[in-house]
C-alpha cells in the first residue's frame, strides 16, 4: 500500500517535458510584431497631441498680441486731434492723413504729438514726433514681436478722412498676421473718432 501510493507521487521525467509549455518562433514573432503596433500607435498619437500643442499655443500668442495691437491703435485713433494748422498732415483741419514716405496712418495724437503707424518689412512699428510737427520723429517703436510677420497693413478709406462733410471721420485697418506653427489672423475694424466732430 505504501509503495503503490509513492509510485503514484512520482513524477516521470518524460511526462513532465512534454507537459511544459514554451513559446515558439512564430508565437514570438506575433507578440513583437503586436507590441511594435501599439508603441507604434501610442507614439504617433503623442505626437499629434504635441504638434496640436504647440500649434494651439502659437494662436494663442498671435491672439495675444494682435489683440493688444488692435486695441492699441484702436484707442490711439479713437483720440486723435483735429490737426487746424496742417502742420503734422499736410492738411488743414484733418484727423488722418496716409505717412508719405512709410504708407501708414499719421494723426495728431491727444497730447499734441504727431504720430503714426507703418509697417516696415514684416514688424508694425510706431513714430512719435516731439511735437506736432511732423519733422522731429523720434525713433521707431516695434508694435510686433519677431516672432510674428506682418504679412499686410492697409488703411482706408481716404474719403472718410474729410471734414468737409457732416460725417464722423473713420479709419477702417486691415491686417494680416502669421505666427509660428503656420498660425494666420485676418482681421478687419472700423474706428471712428471719440469727440463728435461738430462745428459750434
């Protein structure tokens, strides 16, 4: 009875090694080539999330800084000055004139100065002259980082600048900026004087 339930315990070797589960080649070669997939997907999803990342904090840049310009030059037009003698636009008693030689906007600003807005190659810049003369420009201020192109400035329109008639003198910019990450902006605005333009 003993030795019958020891030859039971026992183990034969040969039962054992076939009872052993390994891998083959082919499973192998299954299991890398799934596993490759799956870092494979996982990578490109990372990087989509990245350049999706860095695009969206481009246009956040450009939305920041096209913003604080608009409303720059928005607040600075809306405050221009009749200029009576013409010695800051050329014209008497205007609000706007085109800059001759840098083909932007010049305005007697509200204390008195002559300014103006252009472009120059791809940054929007800003003069100021000492006074309302448009002779002694300061130098120029940048308006746009390096980091963004000025790809179009245009004001108009011309017609709306007179005073000649019994509308508000407006001026209507137009603006192209792109950013990094092939970020671009459009945008388009009227400003209009804040004093209404009436002869007492």
């Amino acid at each position: 009875m003993k030795s019958q339930s020891f030859d039971k315990l026992r183990i034969d070797p040969e039962r054992s090694r076939m009872g052993q589960k390994s891998f083959t080649l082919i499973e192998l070669l299954v299991t890398v080539t799934i596993f490759s997939l799956i870092v494979g997907a996982a990578s490109g999803v990372f990087v989509s999330a990245l350049r999706a990342q860095r695009k969206s904090l481009s246009m956040q840049e450009l939305l920041g800084q096209t913003s604080f310009l608009m409303e720059y030059m928005s607040r600075a037009l809306r405050m221009a000055k009749k200029d009576v003698s013409g010695s800051c636009l050329g014209l008497d008693y205007a609000k706007y004139n085109y800059a001759p030689i840098t083909y932007g906007i010049r305005f007697l600003n509200y204390t008195g100065n002559c300014q103006q807005f252009f472009r120059d190659g791809n940054i929007l810049k800003m003069q100021v002259s000492s006074d309302e003369k448009a002779v002694n420009f300061g130098p120029s201020l940048d308006l746009t980082s390096a980091n963004l192109i000025v790809n179009s400035f245009n004001i108009g329109p011309e017609g709306s600048w007179t005073q000649a008639d019994d509308y508000q003198p407006r001026v209507a910019i137009f603006l192209e900026i792109q950013g990094k990450e092939q970020a671009k902006i459009k945008i388009q605005t009227t400003i209009s004087q804040r004093n209404l333009d009436i002869e007492i």
